[in-house]
C-alpha cells in the first residue's frame, strides 16, 4: 500500500494547489450571497459534521425545505428537532465549536459545503420561533459563516442520486429491528420494533 503522507506528494498526483482555477476559487465567501441564501432556502436536507475529545461526528439533519433559518448574512440557525437523544452533536460542539454544513436539494446537483463555529442556544423566545405544530425544538445551533461555497454536481451524477431508477428497494436491506436485534443478543429490536416505527416517528417527528 502506498500512503501519501505530505502535501508534496499530494501535489506531486493533483498539481499545484495555487495554481487552481478560477471558478474553483471565486465561488468562496465569508458570507451568506444571495445565491447561497437561495439554496439554503430550498434544502430540506443537510449533514452536519463536528468534533469533539472523542473524534468525529457527522449527523443528517432533515426538516422542511429552509429549515436552516439564515439569520443575517453571516449567521444560520438549526433547530435541534427529535431525534435518539444522544446528542452526540450538540455535546461535540459546547466542547469544540467548529462545524461544517452539506446541504442537499432533492432534484438539483448543486450542493452547498459551510464551514465555521457554533453555540448552541436555549433562548426560549428563539425556540419559540422555531416552532412546528406548537412543538418547539430543545436547543438551536447558532453558526458563524466563515466559508461557503458550492459544490459542483459530479458525485450526485456519478451517485445517480435522484435517478428514480437507481433506488434500492428497502426490502432488500436489514432492518432497524433486525440490526438491533442482530447487534443485541435480541434483547432489543427485532419484528415488533419495526412494525412499531412509523407510528411512533409520526408521533415524535416534531
């Protein structure tokens, strides 16, 4: 196997990183273009990575299309909606604030990488802006735009993404229930934990 292990070699396969072209470096901004704010605002979909003592971490975020309110031109607001309950996020960024955002449109090849710093918020006046259904999210993560810039679409078409026909059909999968079950000695999981699910996602979506 042979590892890369410095920048010299790196360039030594990719080129010289200075000499990038253009319309790989005008798209980088410190703030929200209106450009930007337009795809934000259409996505109901994001990946929100952090870092903590622990390592790494990176969540799926998923809401209404502009769930990530942009606040001012350099601020983004997450509701932190119902979800397992391990914070595993939140508890990362109250440590180590640096975060980074990858937004998806269903349909659209264009995604959106964010990079910069966080807090998360209790404030109850901005949890009750957040609200849906009269439910309210727990805490919201307030983040400093330090880097924005879109992401060309070859991986969606590589991916074939949104291609109807490249689904994979769920039956074809293992189970919540049965990797718990799998992963438990079946002491959890299992038959009655998926017939369970879609009841009690629609009771706790918010």
């Amino acid at each position: 196997m042979t590892v890369i292990a410095t920048i010299e070699q790196l360039e030594q396969i990719y080129g010289s990183f200075d000499k990038i072209g253009e319309a790989t470096t005008a798209k980088v901004a410190d703030w929200v273009t209106p450009s930007y704010r337009r795809l934000i605002e259409a996505s109901p979909f994001a990946a929100l990575a952090t870092m903590g003592p622990e390592g790494l971490d990176c969540s799926p975020r998923g809401d209404l299309p502009g769930f990530v309110r942009v606040h001012d031109d350099r601020t983004l607001m997450l509701p932190d909606r119902r979800g397992n309950n391990r914070v595993d996020s939140l508890r990362n960024i109250v440590r180590d604030s640096r975060v980074a955002l990858l937004f998806l449109i269903p349909g659209a090849g264009t995604t959106l990488r964010v990079n910069g710093h966080a807090h998360v918020s209790a404030d109850p006046d901005l949890l009750a802006s957040f609200e849906v259904d009269r439910k309210a999210p727990r805490t919201v993560v307030v983040m400093r735009v330090e880097e924005i810039y879109f992401q060309c679409a070859r991986a969606i078409v590589r991916s074939a993404l949104w291609n109807p026909d490249s689904r994979v059909d769920p039956a074809s999968l293992p189970t919540p229930g049965e990797i718990l079950a799998g992963m438990s000695d079946n002491r959890v999981g299992g038959v009655d934990y998926d017939k369970a699910w879609p009841e009690r996602a629609r009771q706790t979506l918010w």
